[in-house]
C-alpha cells in the first residue's frame, strides 16, 4: 500500500485554477496525478490523443498481420515454382505487387498518422 503523508498547498488566482482543471479534464487523469505527473517530468497526454495512439496500434496490428499474409502467398508461390519448376504466372506477380503496393500506402499513412500525434505532443509539452 502506498502512502503520501505530505500535504501541498498552493494559492491559484482564478485563471490559473481553471486552466489547471481544463489540463487535468483533458488528460482524463485525477488532479492529484496530473500535478505529479507534471513535476516529475512525465509527459501528460490528453484522452484524444491516447484515442489516436490506441487507434494507430490497431492499425499497425492489422497492417502487420495482412504483411503476413502475403508473405504467406508469396511463401506459397515459391514452393510451387520449386515442386513444378515453374516460374509464378505475371498475373499472380501483378497481384502480389499490387498488394504490396496497398501495404506501402496504409504504412505510409499510418506513419504520418504517429509523425503527426508527436508533433501535437511536442507543441503541448512547450
């Protein structure tokens, strides 16, 4: 069990108090963990951007097992070549391409998506 036995008071004028309870509204944390969190250098998030940063992780995870997937094709597409000596048809290789092409993309945009919530994060800590 964790004990604080040291009480802090300060004086706020009322601009400062409800800048401070907008702050700690935001995060969606308790106004005691918000000043902690302040004071010991952590980085203070708001709810929207742990939103963002949950829904980036989602789509890592989705891109992530789709790349897997294709790389189970592609898996496929040379064991077969390799059975029958056979080179994949252009088709299949078009395909493949054209995936990897849609990979890119969803990278891509899931990269700026993380480029974009750190800069956020940046400017708010300033």
């Amino acid at each position: 069990m964790r004990s604080r036995k040291n009480v802090v008071s300060i004086r706020m004028n009322d601009a400062e108090y409800e800048m401070l309870k907008a702050k700690v509204k935001e995060a969606g944390i308790s106004q005691q963990s918000f000043i902690i969190s302040a004071i010991s250098g952590a980085s203070i998030a708001s709810a929207d951007e742990v939103a963002v940063q949950k829904e980036i992780s989602r789509s890592l995870s989705d891109l992530v097992r789709q790349i897997r997937g294709l790389a189970a094709n592609v898996n496929q597409l040379a064991r077969t070549a390799n059975r029958q000596g056979a080179l994949p048809t252009l088709d299949s290789l078009a395909k493949i391409h054209e995936e990897i092409q849609n990979y890119r993309k969803d990278c891509e945009d899931i990269w700026l998506s993380i480029r974009s919530s750190i800069n956020r994060q940046r400017a708010t800590a300033r």
